[in-house]
C-alpha cells in the first residue's frame, strides 16, 4: 500500500538536490534549510505530517512547482500569470483545508452586582506595579517589551485565492519563497490533528493567548511606544488625583514619544507633489545600518530571514504619533510642566507639515492612484475612500534591481481609524475641516462607515493587523475625539450623522457580541475603553461591569510576578500567522480600561448626587462614595 507524502518527501529533492542559478533560488533554499529544516520543527513535527490527500505517487505535480520556484528569476516573481500557473496546485490544497473552532466562546450569564471603587483601585495598582518594574528592569535603557509568536498553521482564512493574491502582490521574492513555504507546512500541519495539537490549541475568547515563550522575538517599535504613551496618558488625566504619579510617569513618557518622534523618523516625499515630509518607521536603524528597535543579534537575523529586513513608514504609527504629538503638547500647556525642551520643538516640528494633503496622496479613490492595495484580502470591505498601510519608498538591491514595495500594500480598517482620529485632533492646525481637506476627510468617514452599516466589520477577514474588537475601540477613541468639536463643525464634518450611526452599531456589537459571550482578559479590556469611549448608556445595567468582572477573575493568571497573559493585540496574517503582543502590554490595556472606566461610571455618581434614586444609592454604595 502506498504511503502519504510528507513535505519533504516533496520539497528535498528539488529544493536541495539540484543547481541554483538564480538570487530567488539561492534565497529559497537558504530559507528551506533554516526553516524546514529546524530539527525541532523537522523531528517533532513535520515529518510526521503525512498528507492524506497526497499519495507518494502522486507529487510530482507538487515537485515541478518547487523546481520552477527553484529556477525562478526576479523576473519571474512579478509576472502574475507566472505565479498563479505555477502554484496553482498549492493554491487549491490550501482551498481543502478545514479550520478548527479555536476560539471557545459561550453564552455569558448577565450580572447583577458591580465592582467597588476599591476592586477598581486594585487593579489599577496592580498594573501599575508590574509597569513600574519592567520599565526599571534595564536602568540605562529602559522600555516596554513586546514579543512576536509565529504560529505554523498558518493564517485560517489564507485560501488559496488568497495566496496567490498575497505572492502576486508582494514586492520582494524573499518575501514570496517564506509565503510559500509557510503555505506548504499550513497544509501539512492543518491535516494532522495530533501534531497540531502540540502548535496550537483551542482557547478561550477571541484574541489568541501567545504562550510560546520559548519563540518569542523581542523588540520595541514605536507602534507599540505610541499606543502605551496614550494609555498612561489616560491612566495621567482621567483623575486629578494621579498627580500624585507626574514625577514617575512624565519621564516615561518622554522617553516613549521621543523614541517615536525622534529615534524612528525618516524623510519621504510624496509620489505625485513630492512633498518631502517625515514618517515614522517600526523598524528604525542608526547610521551604520544597526537596527535600534532592540532585536539581538539572532531575532534580527531571523527577522530578515522571514523577509523583514526592510521596512517601509507605515501610515499607521505615523498618524498615531501625529495624535499623541499634540495631545503631549496640549497635556504640558495644560498641566504647565517643566519638560524636555528638545522633544517639545521635535513635536511641533513634526505637526508643522501639511498632513492632509501628504495622506490625500494615497486615498483610494481620490485625486491620484498612488501606491494602491497591491494585496486586497481583506474582504469584503470596500476600499473606496480608504488609505493604504505603507507609504511610498522605494528599495535598491545588490544586483541593482528597485523594488518599490517590499511588502506589498494593503488596506485595514483599524490604521483607517486612527488617521481619521489623528487628523480630527489636529483639524485646526491642519484646516481639516475646509476644500479638499474636508473632501479627503469625508471620503474616508464614508469608508468607515460602511464597513458599520454593512455589517463587514464583523468578519475577521476584514482586518489585516487587528481583531474586530481593536477596531471598534478605535473608533471608540476617535468618538471620543468627535466629541471635542463644535456643533457647528460636527455638522460640517458629518451632516448625515454618520458617526453617530457606528457609534450605535459599535455599543451594540460590544454588547451582545462581546460581552454577551465568554472573553479573555484582553477581549474585556479593549471591549470596556470601547464602550466607555462610546459614552455607553445605561452605564450600570451591567454591560460594563461584565467586562470589568472578566479584568478582575483574570487577574492572576500571568507567568511568574505579571498579572496577566500575553494575548494577540495585532498580528500578521502573511506570510504566516504572527501575533503580537506581551504581559506588560495586556497590563497597559488593563491600566486604561480601569481607569476610563473608573471615571466615567464615577462620574455619573457625582452629578446625580443631588437627586439621589435607588439606583443611584446602590451605585453609590458599589463605588463607596
């Protein structure tokens, strides 16, 4: 009886056993070596993965595709037919695939009580604690860890329409030989229940619990930076009392806005008015080419080995810097602290450009066609109005060749959200709200809201980075913002009332899809800033408090002296499953979930103080007012 193939019964022979002419050749069997043949992965893993579907006799359709990747030329990797000719077979083996259920949700029961004041406090000090200490944990540099977790089965909606979308799409063919490859184990280790189980395994709620430890790449990027600032920003000004924290907490975030601003800045110019402008960069590097991101030497290499040795600004962490370079420097007006002159200047600097029209540059649907979605597997969203992740830069390689996007270039509709947050926080210094900045603006609410209304939102397919959940609270945090502008403006910008109608929509969604079934810690952290954010009423008829009940029985449940697990804040979903994330970043989203939440449920107690209902005298005696 013939015997099923495994993948190297496919992959050595042609891979390894014959010449290698061309750079894509070289690359891919450099990458086969490293990858497949980790031992790890090989003995425990992979040679025991015996498609069903693929008899011995049977590959060598699967064989004469990794010749051809073999003989590959640059030429070759950007000629769409060429690729889906090519890997159709592996195209339509991803399309056979069958997901299990991985996340295990169940109907949550609704509860009566809610979390004391004090209950709150806990947490916050909690959090704050195990902040405090991995930021002193290196004195000469310190900073806030996050880790990458590769998951080997792959992205669960990478079909094979998808493939080949992402291979035509990409720039570089170092990218495309990792898509590939990662694409050929998903099979393999999809079709093998046992030895999955030993990758990943069911868990509870829906963003992912990261608990290979033993993988991690550790690194700081300012992506990761810019969202903790605003977190402790908002631990900062969401209750007087925090004032107590300004000499320990305003140095930290100093140091996280100037990695930003400063350590991760490049110069670009736009592709239609060659505006030269800076953006900010995850992976930023000093002048002799070293990366500052905080990569050893090994996850740096492994990071280009994966085919991220080159990184373009994304438009992402740009904006987001953008917000939190004016919220810093109306916080220091406001509070009127002595603080670092130079970053203060870097700031104003850096908001000095004419962002709108520098963004306008890339919308689709807009003036230009610049830099569009070469990869659209975020379906089924409508890009019209839409900006794309990564701004435009082009690379030259050794053998003189210009790659313009390394990556490729797509569309998620959480980086759309906060460039629309950002450019509503800097809508006077920018004219946001007049001409073709304005057009530019309503366009892209347009695109917004449609991904509501249709109800698309919902679909994890429709993200690229984030979770559905992420995306809600981010709108959420540019609601919030909505709410600074006049009535006057608020009618210019929305006559239609568009945003209310997603605000809606988010409550309930937030409501009966999420804490309407079983979350993690992390799910209920974002699930309560978003409702909190949304000015959420009834405040005390136990939405909120559900979430925060999730926060408290939580606690505890991290490694070693954390009070909390790593969880999936944002991940990859090419060239394989990557998540991202850390314990210090789930007690950071935790920090500012409680204390929005703490002021905004305390607040209400405090206005209705001189009217007092039943409700408000139970409300009173949770929070021991």
């Amino acid at each position: 009886m013939t015997r099923n193939a495994n993948l190297y019964e496919i992959c050595d022979q042609p891979i390894l056993g014959g010449e290698c002419h061309t750079p894509p050749g070289f690359n891919l069997r450099f990458v086969y070596q490293k990858l497949a043949g980790h031992p790890v992965l090989k003995y425990l893993i992979l040679e025991h993965c015996r498609h069903p579907a693929i008899k011995l006799t049977e590959i060598s359709p699967y064989q004469e595709m990794m010749r051809k990747a073999m003989q590959a030329s640059a030429d070759n990797w950007q000629d769409p037919l060429w690729i889906e000719a090519t890997f159709g077979c592996l195209a339509r083996l991803l399309d056979s695939i069958e997901n299990p259920h991985w996340q295990q949700r169940e109907k949550a029961e609704q509860i009566d009580g809610e979390l004391t004041q004090t209950d709150l406090q806990n947490m916050i000090d909690n959090c704050l604690q195990d902040i405090l200490r991995i930021w002193d944990k290196d004195k000469n540099d310190p900073w806030f860890p996050v880790a990458a977790q590769v998951e080997l089965s792959g992205d669960d909606h990478m079909d094979g329409r998808n493939f080949i979308n992402v291979l035509q799409g990409l720039g570089s063919f170092e990218y495309k030989n990792i898509t590939v490859l990662f694409a050929l184990i998903r099979c393999f280790l999809m079709t093998n229940p046992a030895r999955l189980r030993l990758i990943r395994k069911p868990y509870r709620g829906i963003s992912e619990p990261m608990d290979a430890s033993f993988a991690w790449i550790w690194h700081r990027i300012a992506f990761s930076d810019v969202n903790f600032f605003e977190h402790l920003l908002v631990f900062l000004v969401s209750d007087t009392s925090r004032r107590q924290h300004y000499p320990r907490i305003v140095p930290i975030l100093e140091n996280l806005l100037r990695y930003c601003v400063c350590s991760s800045q490049e110069w670009l110019e736009t592709p239609n008015k060659h505006i030269q402008h800076p953006a900010i960069t995850c992976l930023p590097k000093d002048p002799e080419g070293r990366p500052l991101c905080r990569l050893s030497e090994a996850s740096w290499q492994k990071k280009r080995d994966l085919g991220f040795g080159e990184y373009v600004p994304d438009t992402d962490t740009t904006f987001l810097t953008l917000a939190m370079a004016r919220k810093w420097l109306d916080f220091v007006q406001r509070e009127q602290l002595t603080v670092d002159k130079e970053l203060l200047a870097a700031c104003n600097s850096l908001l000095a450009y004419p962002w709108v029209e520098i963004i306008s540059e890339y919308q689709v649907g807009g003036k230009y066609n610049s830099n569009p979605p070469t990869i659209q597997i975020t379906r089924p969203l409508d890009y019209m109005g839409a900006v794309p992740i990564w701004f435009d830069k082009t690379f030259r390689n050794d053998d003189g060749r210009i790659i313009r996007e390394m990556l490729g270039n797509e569309i998620c509709p959480g980086h759309n959200m906060d460039i629309l947050d950002a450019i509503l926080v800097n809508r006077k210094q920018w004219l946001a709200l007049e001409g073709e900045n304005l057009a530019f603006l309503q366009r892209l609410l347009d695109f917004h809201h449609r991904a509501f209304a249709s109800g698309n939102f919902r679909h994890e397919t429709a993200h690229k980075y984030y979770l559905p959940e992420t995306y809600v609270y981010y709108l959420g945090r540019m609601y919030q913002t909505y709410g600074t502008l006049t009535d006057v403006d608020k009618r210019i910008l929305d006559p239609e009332g568009k945003i209310e109608d997603m605000r809606w929509i988010a409550q309930q969604y937030c409501k009966d899809e999420l804490i309407g079934y079983s979350l993690n810690a992390f799910d209920a952290a974002l699930a309560v800033s978003a409702l909190v954010l949304l000015a959420y009423e009834p405040k005390h008829d136990g939405v909120i408090a559900a979430g925060l009940k999730v926060l408290s029985q939580a606690a505890g449940e991290g490694r070693g002296r954390h009070p909390y697990r790593a969880y999936e804040w944002n991940r990859m979903r090419h060239p394989t499953r990557i998540l991202v994330g850390s314990e210090v970043a789930t007690s950071l989203f935790v920090l500012r979930a409680c204390s929005e939440a703490m002021r905004y449920l305390k607040k209400d107690i405090t206005i209705n103080r001189g009217d007092v209902t039943e409700s408000d005298l139970q409300a009173l005696w949770n929070f021991s007012l």
